[in-house]
C-alpha cells in the first residue's frame, strides 16, 4: 500500500539505528493472510512491538520516524553510567 511505502525509509532507519534492542520484521498480508488474523491487523500499515510473545504496542497508520523512535525509546531499558 502507498501508506506502506511512505513508512518504508522510516522503518529501515528504525531497524538500523535499533539493531542491537529491537528485531524488526515486515509482513506482506496479502502473503501471509493467517499472520495477520492471528495478530487482529485490519488496517494497514500496521506496527507491532511484541515483547514476551504479546502486544506491547499497537500502531496503525503511518508515522513519522520520530514518532516511531519514542515509542521504542519506551521500551528501551536505561543504561545506568
């Protein structure tokens, strides 16, 4: 979906710039429909933070990536000095 493509450049910054906490994935619904029901996507883009194997964060719609960067700074454990 255009939606998709407009978050593209974001998501792989994303996946770039978090490497080390985060593992990052894209799934095509159209290619993988029984992903999709299982996790309830209805609309896309969709973005999932799963952590211990359930949903921490849910996002549908496209963001920017700044947007996207707060969310997972959320879930980014502090690093103490």
């Amino acid at each position: 979906c255009m939606p998709c493509r407009a978050m593209e450049p974001a998501f792989e910054k994303l996946a770039e710039n978090y490497a080390n906490q985060f593992n990052f994935a894209k799934v095509n619904v159209d290619e993988a429909p029984e992903l999709a029901s299982k996790f309830g996507i209805r609309s896309i883009p969709t973005l999932l933070l799963i952590k211990d194997g359930k949903i921490a964060e849910q996002l549908i719609g496209a963001r920017p990536y700044q947007q996207l960067a707060q969310v997972l700074d959320t879930h980014t454990p502090a690093v103490s000095n």
